[in-house]
C-alpha cells in the first residue's frame, strides 16, 4: 500500500473515528483496554444479537494508531456473526505479529502491516478488548 494513503487511512480514521463514545445500554458487554508503556486507554462496548456482532463503541484517550485501529476494526467486524469476528481478529494479528495471513480478508486493516515494532501494542489494543468481550459471549 501507498505511504500517503496509508497515513491518509490512519489519519483519517483518528480524527473522525467510527463510534467513539459511549452508550448507557446494559445489553452491551464492557471492557477496558490500555498500554502500559504508553497513553492508551480505551473503553469498549459491544453488543451481539443472535450471534452477530451489531455494535461496537469506543471512547477513552489513546494515540493516533490505538484510535484509527479501533475505527477501522469496527468498521469490519459491525454484521459480522462471531465466528467470522475470530477469524477477522486472528488474521489481524497475524498480520501485526508478521506471520501468514489472508491480506483480502482485512481490507483497510493492512494500512497496519508495516508498524514499527513500537507501536504494534497500540495497534493491537482494539483487538484485545474485543476477544475478550467475545470470549465472556462463548463460556
């Protein structure tokens, strides 16, 4: 992918992040998510319907990569059912940890295949809340 349009992805998707902010809703799982070495905090929420992920919000204080991956992983995985979700968010680190992964699969994603190894967490942080909302879906 483009540099210039992989930072236009990036940038893009921080400064008008898809879903940031909370709702008051019970029927939503909740997490927090952050980084230890760095600002990011984030809180997630996420409903699932009939085994479908139906939404996803976010809200916290995070850098321009935890905010703009938290945008574009929900962007992928709204009307995905779960099983597709894991298979979104195992690819997604694939890719992050630069192993094999299905590149079609991850769309806008793959503007985050060439992180520094810094900034990976950061990355990362989205995908984290999410497995473990779903993980508390699938016990």
């Amino acid at each position: 992918m483009d540099s210039n349009l992989r930072r236009e992805i990036i940038l893009d998707n921080y400064q008008n992040p898809l879903n940031k902010g909370l709702v008051k809703d019970d029927d939503y799982l909740k997490i927090n998510s952050n980084n230890d070495s760095c600002i990011d905090n984030l809180d997630f929420m996420m409903k699932i319907e009939d085994g479908k992920v139906i939404d996803i919000h976010f809200d916290g204080e995070a850098c321009a990569i935890s905010t703009s991956a938290s945008s574009i992983l929900i962007r992928n995985l709204l009307g995905k059912d779960v099983d597709e979700v894991e298979k979104i968010l195992n690819n997604y680190k694939k890719m992050i940890n630069e192993e094999d992964y299905d590149k079609e699969l991850l769309g806008e994603l793959n503007v985050y295949d060439q992180l520094q190894p810094n900034r990976k967490n950061c990355a990362l942080l989205p995908s984290v809340a999410i497995e473990k909302m779903l993980g508390e879906v699938t016990k």
